[in-house]
C-alpha cells in the first residue's frame, strides 16, 4: 500500500472523525485523516463544548464571590480580567489539543492538512491553504465533517455586531447588552457566561418554551431560574429584521401579533446548527442530502458501499458524544464487527447553573407515542445537599412504562446534572426499572439522591417529598 492509501481515510477530526480514527488504528487499519483547519478536534474542542465550558467555570466562580454574602465571603473592589479569562480558556484549549495530536501521532494515524473533496468513491483531493494538493486513497472513507451555525436570510454574521457562537467565546470585554438569538443549549450557556460578568442579557425564543426538546415542566422551571440570575426572556417571539447601526443592531420581532423592537450593542445569532457538507463534492460520487442538509446512511453507511457517514452530518442529536460513539460503530463496522447506537439513550445536558439534563422521552413524546406512563418527581428543594449548597432550583424527574415499570425517560434540573445523568443512562441500557434505581444505593448527602427520591415517587413511595 503507497504513503497515501489508507484502509481507511476520515474526513473531519472532531469528536466523531478523531474517535473513529483511533479504534480504527486499534483494530489494526491503517488510517489517514483529512483536516481543513489548523487543529485537530473539531468544532467542539477549538471553539465549542470545551472552550464554553472553561468560560462557564471561571464565570460561575465571579458569580459565587460577587453573591456570596450569606455565605460569609466579603470580598472588596471584585473585578474581572477578561483578558486573563481568554487566556485560560486558551491553555484549556491547548491542552486538549496536544492531547489530541499525542494520541492520533502515537496510533501511527497519518494527517493532512487541507479541505478535502471527493475525485471518486475511493479518492480525496487534499487541498491545502497553501502549497500544492494531494491526492488520498481509501479503501473506506468516513464523512465526518460535522456542523456550522445556521443564520436568518436578513442577519448574517459580521463576527463584530452580529456574531456567532465562534465570536462569543472570545470576546475582549463585556458587551454592555446582548441580545441572544434562540434559547437553546449554546445560547443560554453563552448568555450565562456574559450575564455572569455583568452584559445585560436578552433572549428571544421563536418556541413558547426555551431549551427546546426538554421536558415542559423543566424548560419552565429552568426559565424561572435563569430570570432569577437577571436574564430576560421574550418566548413565543419571531425575530423578523435587524439594522445595524455604528454602536447598536436593532432587531425587529413579532409577538402575538405586535411588532417589538431590542437594542444591543451585541447580537447572538444562535438558532441551531446545520450538517456541514458543502464543498465535499459530493455531486461527483452521486451522493445527495435531504432537505436538512443530512447525509442519508443505513447504519452508518451512504448509498455508496465503502463511504460512510457520522456525527452531524447524519440524523440524530448534533452532540459530541453521540458523534463519539458513531466514530467508534463505524470503526467496528469497517472491521467486520457488528455495530449499534441507540439514540434513545443519548444524553443531552445544557451546562448552565444549574444545569439541565437528559435522557430518553419526555412526557410529551411518550403521550404522543401513546405509551401508558407514570412520572416520578422530586424537588431539590427537599434534598440536604442542594439545602447545604444553596442550589434547591431544580427536579428530577423519572418517566415509566406503566405496565412494566422500565424506564423510558429522565430529566435533572441541578448543580451538576451532566455528571448525575449517567447514571440513569446505566440503568436504561439494560432496561432497568424505576425500582432497580431507588433500590440503588445513593451516599448521603448528595444531590443524585434526588433521582432514587424520584424513582420512589413512581409508586408513591418518595421519602422525603409529601
């Protein structure tokens, strides 16, 4: 086999193309990774999931000392350094980066740098910014490219007034006032981060609810917090033009009928994500999308025999750890092995304060799928830990088939639900029922007794919930 021809070629190194890259290395494939951008891990890891979560950190800490007076903290002239927290976000970054680079240099995974484009069903043309392009064969190739913000028709991105999620972690001082464009995950965490340093934050939400996709009962409580932490919100609001002007956008919306207007010195465009996939050359391998711009596969694999598809640019959740676990199904699959991901048990967490987790159907879906149901709930309010921490807004919740008592959906309102949702995730993947998780011992006291609580609530049983 010649330097350039590979077992397999992945075109896309995030959490999907770098994952599915290294299992294939360890099932014995030789392996090639095409990149268009300067580091490896995507979206995710360079300007996404990590870098909004360091922000979200070093911001939550600013606004545990600037509001802890009950707590005895009495902390003169507090001030922010926005510079010092880009710059921390920045060696998270690199860290994770040089993680990264380690593990796909020590697989013995070949890289290239450039933006890659399909020659045929077993060729990539390897473009790069500068220099001459390179051809790479693969016996398989992945389509893992994954996803770019979407924008309206009359507001696009400027990068400096009307920015996206890119432009948002990286701001050099706080916006006096930010309007946020939908109030999804990326959206309400990166108005969480600038709300916390001081930006008068504003959202407009086309759904009644924000956090689109959640339970009811939390997206409502969860709004309720997040108005407690000064944010503002317009549900139920069509965002219908924008003008910018030398130090302001205006947006223009609709709301019951009536035209509204907001300024603000800054504006988040965040109304979700779309399948990255132009510039592919998809058209030359005779491969089409649908009308979401999703490359169609059947487990995991296109029209096309040996190319297969993952993460974003296929159905399912645009998450990274759903992207994570295809990277790895396709390796398995490539080398003969069976391979499976149910999308039914991809956990989907906000990571906000308090957060917003999770897991299955909500009570919406099972009654639209007309499952007989129970729900189970219990409080943060009743649980010692969320007392001791003052962290009691919040639930968690546990949705029940009636008739065997499985566990079909889960929903943590909490301080730290990201980490709490694994382990109903645990009891789901073998079918566990709302009994198996309160006969499972939780320590005391912990706010992950608040699902065991919620769990007993099923049947009545909840010990200390009326």
């Amino acid at each position: 086999m010649s330097k350039n021809s590979f077992d397999v070629v992945i075109v896309g190194s995030g959490p999907g193309g770098y994952v599915c890259a290294i299992r294939c290395a360890q099932l014995g494939l030789s392996t090639a990774i095409v990149e268009k951008d300067p580091h490896l891990g995507g979206t995710c890891l360079n300007v996404g999931c990590i870098p909004s979560k360091a922000l979200l950190h070093s911001t939550e800490l600013y606004h545990q000392a600037a509001h802890g007076e009950a707590h005895g903290l009495v902390i003169d002239k507090l001030a922010i350094n926005v510079a010092k927290l880009m710059e921390r976000k920045g060696k998270v970054v690199d860290q994770l980066r040089k993680g990264v680079e380690t593990l796909v240099k020590k697989r013995e995974i070949t890289v290239h740098k450039g933006t890659g484009s399909f020659v045929s069903k077993n060729e990539i043309n390897v473009h790069p910014d500068d220099g001459t392009p390179t051809r790479v064969m693969g016996k398989n190739i992945v389509i893992a490219t994954g996803s770019v913000p979407v924008s309206l028709p009359f507001m696009q991105p400027d990068g400096k007034q009307i920015v996206t999620s890119t432009e948002a972690i990286a701001f050099e001082s706080v916006p006096k006032s930010l309007l946020v464009i939908g109030a999804g995950a990326i959206g309400l965490e990166l108005g969480s981060v600038w709300s916390r340093l001081g930006s008068e934050v504003t959202f407009l939400e086309f759904l009644p609810t924000i956090a689109a996709g959640s339970d009811t009962d939390i997206s409502k409580l969860a709004e309720r917090a997040f108005k407690k932490q000064g944010m503002k919100f317009h549900t139920g609001t069509k965002v219908t033009g924008c003008k910018q002007l030398k130090t302001k956008v205006v947006v223009t919306a609709e709301k019951k009928g009536k035209e509204i207007k907001f300024e603000a010195e800054k504006v988040l465009l965040s109304v979700g994500r779309k399948p990255h996939t132009q510039g592919l050359g998809l058209e030359k391998i005779g491969l089409s999308t649908d009308e979401k711009g999703r490359i169609p596969v059947d487990s995991f694999r296109t029209g096309i025999n040996n190319i297969w598809a993952i993460g974003d640019v296929i159905e399912g959740p645009m998450l990274a750890h759903k992207a994570e676990e295809d990277g790895v199904a396709v390796a398995e699959a490539i080398a003969g092995r069976k391979a499976h991901v149910d999308y039914s048990r991809v956990p989907n967490v906000i990571y906000t304060e308090p957060e917003v987790a999770s897991v299955g159907l909500t009570e919406q879906q099972a009654s639209d799928r007309g499952i007989d149901f129970k729900t189970g709930k219990f409080p943060l309010l009743a649980n010692g830990r969320a007392i001791a921490q003052d962290a009691t807004d919040g639930v968690a919740k546990i949705i029940t088939d009636a008739k065997t008592d499985r566990i079909i959906g889960a929903a943590i309102m909490a301080s730290g639900a990201s980490e709490i949702i694994a382990s109903i995730v645990a009891h789901m993947e073998y079918g566990g029922s709302a009994e198996d998780l309160a006969g499972t011992v939780h320590a005391h006291p912990t706010i992950s007794e608040s699902l065991k609580e919620a769990a007993l609530a099923v049947q009545g049983r909840a010990i200390h919930s009326l």
